[in-house]
C-alpha cells in the first residue's frame, strides 16, 4: 500500500472540511495506492490516517455503522455496510441549534443509539455479549456529511470519508433494552409537521442488534475495541433526508420517545 498517497488522500479530505468546499470522488486515488486490489482495506487506511489526525485534538467517543438501511444503500448506490468514528466535537444536545456551517452537504437520518456500559472484546460476539453490555438505548438523529462533492461516492468514497460522518444529536429519554422492541419499534421523522422518512427497527439490517454484532466483531479485528461508555450508532431506520437553513427535524422512536435536531436560519 502507498501510504504517501493513502496520506495525501487524507489530507485532501481534511482540506475540502476545512475549506468547507467538497472535492472530487477520493476511489481513484484510493485505487492507485493498493497494488494487491483490495480498495476497501485501501479505504480504511485513508480513514484512519485521518482518525489518528484528529486524534491530536479530540476525543473517541463512538462507532457509527453505516448503510444499515436497503433504502439508504439504494440512495448512494452502495451494497454493504461500512462504519466511522465519533468523536465529541460531534456530538450535539437534543434540540440545540446547529448552525449549517458544521456540515458539507447534510442529510440526517434516524437511528437507535445504544450506550455501552462493558467492553466488548470478543473475537465472535453474540446478541446476548450486546445486551449484557450496553448500558441504554436512546433516540438519536445522525446528521450526514459528505466531503465528496455532489454525493457521488462509491462505498471507498464514503469509507475513506469516515463513512460520510458530520453529526449526531442523542435523544435525552435512555431505555433499557429489554423495554424495547427493536425490531418492531416504529420511526416517524417530521419536518415542520410533515413526516418525511419512516420505518422501523428491521430496516437496520433486519434487527439493530446485528449491527451491533457486526461493528463489535470488526473493531476487534482492526485492534480498536468498543469500550465502555462508547455511543454505538446502529444505522438509519429508514431514508436519509436533505437539510437545508432553518429545518426543525423530530424523529420518533417507539418507546424511545423523540429527539430533535434543530438547524440555525
């Protein structure tokens, strides 16, 4: 692998959020840096030279798994999950403002966060190592960026974007999991009063928790364990939705009760 591409690659990236001026599609790139063809290990080199970057300034909070929704991967073209880092200058309150500007090209999406109360180091996990380990479950709105211009991203695009990643607001009502319904429980989000995406608990890869399962089995397999206290994003329950100055988004969870996100005019 060419890591002073798989660097250059990053920095272009950072650039393009700092600059808040989308590039083009990084798959190429990513391409010319692997000799052995394997783009998506590529990809996640890009990733984490940007992870350790960011590393030097803030602090780990979470995983995100993405493109758990068949609705969502239709929308960006993909056909399998990914995942990405959360960090805590991403983490916004429920129902405080967020002004535009902290995103490119946002999209938000509404999701089951669950909180870790154990670590999760299994080489294999199982829904029972899941359960016994999270703490709680909240409402949780992921607003989703693109470094990329236009959203044209393959799944090495969103991947070595740190799986497309912005924001994310945690609902304020925390559940036990064995008060919930996760595969049943509904999804309505409203956009000033009109309801603009649904679904339920199944459209996260048929049940939140075999996402879970997947992300805690892969981050055993990269050396980067969940740990305690982590916040898991377990993937949308249903379209993502474009944002735009002034929107009021309430998403609604059954037995999660609502949480809000709230952008400035």
């Amino acid at each position: 692998m060419n890591q002073q591409l798989i660097a250059e690659i990053a920095y272009r990236l950072r650039e393009a959020e700092a600059t808040r001026t989308p590039c083009p599609p990084v798959r190429e790139l990513i391409r010319e840096a692997t000799s052995d063809a394997d783009l998506i290990e590529a990809a996640y080199a890009v990733q984490a030279c940007n992870t350790q970057h960011r590393l030097g300034t803030g602090r780990l909070v979470g995983r995100k798994i993405g493109l758990t929704s068949v609705a969502v991967q239709k929308q960006l073209g993909v056909d399998s999950p990914d995942f990405g880092m959360l960090f805590a200058d991403m983490a916004v309150g429920d129902g405080e403002e967020i002004a535009l500007s902290r995103t490119l090209q946002p999209k938000a999406e509404a999701e089951i966060a669950l909180v870790l109360e154990r670590d999760l180091t299994h080489e294999k996990h199982t829904f029972a190592d899941i359960i016994g380990a999270t703490a709680y479950a909240v409402a949780a709105i992921e607003i989703v960026g693109s470094r990329i211009a236009n959203w044209d991203i393959t799944l090495a695009d969103t991947i070595a974007d740190n799986a497309s990643s912005g924001l994310f607001v945690l609902g304020s009502r925390p559940a036990r999991l064995r008060e919930l319904d996760l595969v049943n429980c509904t999804m309505a989000m409203e956009r000033a009063g009109q309801q603009v995406s649904a679904g339920t608990g199944a459209a996260c890869l048929g049940n939140p928790l075999n996402a879970a399962v997947w992300l805690a089995d892969m981050m055993v397999r990269r050396g980067s364990p969940l740990k305690a206290g982590d916040v898991l994003m377990s993937g949308a329950l249903g379209p993502m939705v474009p944002v735009k100055d002034g929107d009021r988004l309430v998403a609604r969870i059954e037995g999660l009760g609502d949480v809000r996100a709230v952008f400035s005019e």
